[in-house]
C-alpha cells in the first residue's frame, strides 16, 4: 500500500504569501504523521526544568511528543534523557511520575538499565543467554541532545540538530523575561494535565499570535474580576483600532508572541491574590528591573508567546504550558506554574491559587479557551468540505517590520503574524527544510 505522505502536496497547504492555511492541517492523519517525523523528531523540545531532578538519581518521566522519556540526573550534574522503553519487548521502564532512582528494572523480564540507559543485567544472564548478550548494544534508547537554557531542560531526537541557543534565537530575549527576572531563577508547580478535543497546533498557534480572542471569548471572565460596579466593558483588552500593542513572529524559526501591551503593565499582577501584588509590584518588579531593563519590566506585563513547535508561556498568569500531542484529534495539555525561587511562601501560594482559579482545567479562562479550539477544531474536522476549507490568518499581512525596542519581526499586537512564522517554519520543516 502506498505512503499517503509521500502523495502530500505541502506547499498547499500554507500559502505564506497569503496568509491562507487549508483547514485539514489540523486533522489529517498523514500530516499529523509527517509532523512526528519531520518536526517532533528534529526539534528542541522542552523536557522539564532543572529544579526538578536536582540530586543524582532524581527522574522525572515526561514524553517528547509521543514518545516517553525519562529524565535523569547523573552523579557528575549532567542530565540526561532516555526512551523509556525496555529493549526487550519494548515494555516501559518507569511506572513512576518522578522519583529517585539508579537504576530501572523492567516489570516483565526484569531487564535492568542504569539512569544513564545502559543494559547492566538481566535474569538468567548465563543459563538462558549464556553470557553471549551483548548487554552494550541493547541499552536504552538515549536522547542525543540535551541542553539547558536558564534552568528550562530541552531534548532533541537530531544528533545533528543545531544548538539549542541557535534554535531560540531571538525568542531568548522574550523567553528570559519568564525566567530571569529575580536572582536565583525559577521553580516549577506541577504538573497538572488535562486533555483537550483538538489538535497541538491550535494552543500553540493560540498563544504564538491571538490576543484578538480576548475580548469576546473572555468578556464574562474579565467582568467577573472587575472590582464591584465596575461596568462590564472596563475590562482590560478592549478592541479599538488605535489601541498600543506589539507582536512578534519570526518565520526562520517559528517563535512567536501573542503580543503585550506596554501601557498596560497591570498584567505581571493581575491574576494573583494577596500578598502577591504587594510582593510583585515592589521588591520583585525593583529587582526585575536591574536584571531585565525598564522594557521587559514596565511594558511586557500582558506577554504571552510559543516557542515553536508545543511550549507556551503566559506571563500575568504566571503558567508555562507544553501541548502535547495525542492523535490529530487529541492534545494532552501539561500545565505548570512559573515561580521565582526565593519568592516568600506566602507569595508562592497565593499565585498558585490565583492562577489555578484562572488556567487550571477548571479555571475562569481556560474553560473558554478549551471550548473555542474545540470548536474550532470539530469545525474544521467534522466534514469532506470542512476539510477543504482555505482559513484566513491575514491580519496585518505585510505590516510587520523592525522595531527599535523589540526583536524580531513586529506588529500590532491583533496581528497574526505570530501564526504566520509558525506555520512557515512547520512547513519547511513538513518538506524536509531548514532545521
């Protein structure tokens, strides 16, 4: 039977020029195939953060994409990331979330690996393999690549992948506003995971390029935390045409940012409760601001953005987001809350709870958005003609540019020129491109 990939036409399916995606990207079987193959397995993907695994022998299991790994710190520091799967019959090596361990053992055949991967031994070693089991040549799948930027953990399948600081590129300088704000970096709540009826790309594509949603799709949620009499059309993204607001997208690698507001800094407060305000607005904006600069810190507060392909960060709430996929249909969203580490407890707790009320699987806002790219994606999916259908992201087409403040490509923030990088980056990838 032939390969249906092969037969796929890719240029037509994101015309670039344009701004035109064909609306089966989000649920043909032979795009979600080629995008395992050509993106999950040749991308920077990220794995957890540092703070995690900080004592040799600590794991934590997590997949890249669909695959399963599990991350280990060794005694010499260094990380490391292998398939958690038993070469023997290919049975998972951990059962276990997290944990402390040297070693794995398999639950069928008790095959024994290392935390580094490597065979070390098995039952009936010399009666039943007669010492001839080349035990070197059936260690565990390891991840080629691991590296680390500012305590976030990132594999990559490609031994030949370019390094992880080339494939940031100028999405470090957005990136670093979630992660090196205070001295001592950050820590990680979580995870909490949830699943969603859709396909990856609609919350990675989401957070790289549409803060156009929010002031429909959250109109009640943002007049629910309104302070009480507070008209219902107070609430902060309002929709006039002249309204300050930047987003940025770069096609070469497929990054981008939702936007940010810069008159409108209430956003690195917004969500949490007391004692955070009092905390985040004083002595942790002042320490931000010496690390940072004044740009980061007093125009940036609202940031949301996607480093490409399926990790998402917003920066009022506070989360950092990984879109893993489960099938064209199904994305499995892993869900964490970003704290500074020398935050007070207090502090840490409070913003735990704002943003749980907020972007957990329950929260205020994250009902809304749930439902929207469920929607969109069973109304993109559900029919041979729906299939078909050419869906615009042409807002602000040919109006991105330079910007003195800003890296990267820019535009009003109700733009899509966040979703347009994402998609020129996913189909060079999908034709065998540019790393």
């Amino acid at each position: 039977m032939a390969n249906r990939t092969q037969d796929l036409n890719i240029i037509d399916l994101f015309d670039r020029e344009n701004g035109i995606v064909k609306a089966s990207i989000y649920s043909d079987p032979d795009v979600y195939k080629l995008e395992m193959e050509r993106i999950f397995s040749r991308s920077w993907l990220f794995l957890g953060h540092e703070g995690q695994i900080p004592k040799f022998g600590d794991f934590l299991v997590t997949t890249m994409a669909e695959d399963s790994v599990i991350v280990s710190r060794q005694g010499d520091g260094t990380i490391t990331a292998i398939l958690n799967q038993c070469r023997h019959r290919g049975n998972r090596l951990c059962l276990a979330d997290m944990g402390n361990s040297k070693s794995f053992r398999c639950t069928y055949h008790g095959w024994v690996y290392n935390s580094a991967g490597g065979l070390v031994g098995m039952p009936h070693e010399t009666d039943g393999y007669h010492n001839k089991l080349n035990k070197a040549e059936w260690g565990a799948i390891r991840v080629p690549r691991v590296e680390i930027h500012k305590g976030l953990i990132f594999g990559n399948w490609d031994a030949e992948a370019p390094a992880l600081s080339a494939a940031l590129g100028d999405v470090a300088w957005y990136l670093d506003a979630f992660l090196d704000g205070a001295e001592g970096g950050i820590e990680l709540s979580g995870p909490h995971r949830h699943h969603v009826k859709c396909n990856w790309k609609w919350q990675a594509e989401q957070h790289g390029t549409d803060f156009y949603h929010a002031a429909i799709s959250h109109n009640s949620a943002l007049t629910a935390l309104n302070p009480p009499g507070a008209p219902p059309t107070s609430f902060e993204y309002t929709q006039t045409p002249d309204e300050t607001g930047y987003q940025f997208g770069m096609p070469e690698l497929g990054h981008g940012a939702a936007g940010w507001f810069p008159a409108r800094n209430d956003g690195l407060v917004r969500f949490a409760p007391a004692p955070a305000p009092a905390y985040l607005g004083g002595p942790a904006r002042e320490e931000m601001r010496a690390r940072l600069g004044d740009i980061r810190t007093d125009e940036m507060g609202s940031l949301v953005m996607t480093v490409f392909p399926n990790l998402s960060l917003n920066r009022a709430a506070r989360y950092l987001r990984v879109w893993q996929p489960r099938g064209p249909n199904r994305t499995e969203v892993v869900h964490y809350i970003i704290l500074d580490k020398k935050m007070p407890e207090e502090v840490k707790d409070a913003i735990v709870r704002g943003t749980s009320f907020s972007f957990n699987a329950s929260g205020l806002f994250e009902q809304d958005d749930s439902e929207n790219v469920a929607l969109c994606h069973r109304g993109a999916s559900e029919g041979h003609i729906s299939r078909q259908t050419p869906l615009n992201v042409q807002m602000g087409l040919g109006f991105g540019g330079p910007h003195p403040d800003f890296p990267g490509q820019i535009n009003h923030v109700y733009a899509e020129e966040g979703a347009r990088a994402f998609y020129s980056h996913w189909q060079d990838l999908l034709m065998g491109g540019a790393k």
